[in-house]
C-alpha cells in the first residue's frame, strides 16, 4: 500500500468517525488536536489556547496533586469499566 493510499484510508476513516458521532465535546476536542498539530508554533503556549474553564479545571487538578490527592490509575480504570457496563 502506497503512503498516498494510506493518507486516503486514513482519511476516509476520521471522515466516517466524525460522521457518526453526535458529542460535541469529542468533536470539539478532535478540532481542537488538528488545529494545534497542523498550526503548532514553537512560539505559542498552549496554555493561552485552552478556555478559562479548561484553564480551573488544570489548576485544580494540580492543587490536588500538590496536596496528595490522588486517584490511582486502578481505580480510575475500574470506574470506567463500571460506567461502560
């Protein structure tokens, strides 16, 4: 398979995922990853490009972190399981 092929696989494939989701939030999400890997600047901060409550929610969650509040990585896992069933 020629790399032009795989491109057009690829391509077809995130055309046919995107067709058939209805959440916003993934849709939102996927934009916002081709928009940073296809406008990466080595001069930009990420950081200014996530919205004022993505902004809290980080900052929380490294409070958290700093005062030893953590979740591990088991039993995160385990509630996505649950939530799947």
């Amino acid at each position: 398979m020629t790399i032009e092929a795989n491109a057009a696989t690829l391509k077809n494939e995130l055309h046919r995922l995107v067709v058939q989701t209805d959440d916003e939030e993934v849709l939102r999400q996927i934009k916002f990853v081709f928009e940073f890997l296809l406008h990466e600047d080595a001069d930009s901060d990420w950081w200014t490009s996530l919205s004022d409550n993505e902004q809290l929610l980080v900052q929380k969650a490294l409070l958290e972190l700093d005062s030893g509040d953590r979740i591990p990585h088991e039993a995160v896992r385990f509630e996505i399981n649950q939530m799947s069933v």
